[in-house]
C-alpha cells in the first residue's frame, strides 16, 4: 500500500494529477486496504453441541473466503440446510452479517448446530 501511495504522491508533485483528484485516489486505496483487511480477519465458526450433555462435539473455524464451500457441505450432512434457506445464509456472510447466523437442533442426533461469524 504504501508504494501506491508513494506514486500518488509523485504523480501530484509532477503535476499529473490534482490534489483532488490525488485525494480521490488515496481515498480509493484506503477503502480498498480496509475491506481486504475485514475479508481477510473474519472467521466462521461452526459448533456442534450434544444436547443432552451440553458438550461441545465439534468446534470448527473456517475463513470467510471457504464459506461457500463449507457450508455447501454442510447442505449435504444436514438436508435441512439446502435451497433457499443456505442461499440466504451465504448472502447475509457475504454481506458482512457477524454474530449467530444460524441455530439448529436436531432432535434425532439429539445435536445443536450453532454457525456465527467473528
């Protein structure tokens, strides 16, 4: 980042650009460093959780960048989860949704699915 910076920098000392059009520019970089940085920091978790004795059985974090992946297989261990209600869910991650994102039990594996995103 700093390098681009640098040759704005220069371009206006050239007079190339104007100091608002240079403004524009590292206005620019910055709103794009910072959605790389939030993409790159959030994670998904998804935690399984026996209902009857309240232990955790799995406890999984993924980058949001997998999340397609992992949550399409998720689809195919939990049916439950396929079609539209799995297609709202990627788009709300997508979105930039944080927090619980999706609670699920199942009473015949007698199994809560929690799915947040940090």
């Amino acid at each position: 980042m700093q390098s681009e910076r640098d040759r704005i920098l220069k371009m206006i000392e050239a007079g190339q650009v104007s100091a608002d059009e240079a403004s524009h520019l590292l206005n620019a970089l910055a709103g794009e460093q910072r959605s790389a940085d939030r993409t790159r920091s959030r994670l998904v978790r998804i935690r399984v959780t026996d209902l009857h004795t309240g232990r955790q059985k799995a406890n999984v974090t993924i980058p949001v960048g997998l999340v397609n992946v992992g949550l399409r297989l998720g689809a195919r261990l939990a049916p439950q989860l396929s079609g539209t209600a799995l297609e709202d869910l990627v788009r709300g991650v997508e979105r930039g949704a944080t927090g619980r994102l999706l609670e699920w039990q199942d009473l015949e594996e007698g199994e809560r699915v929690e799915l947040f995103v940090e």
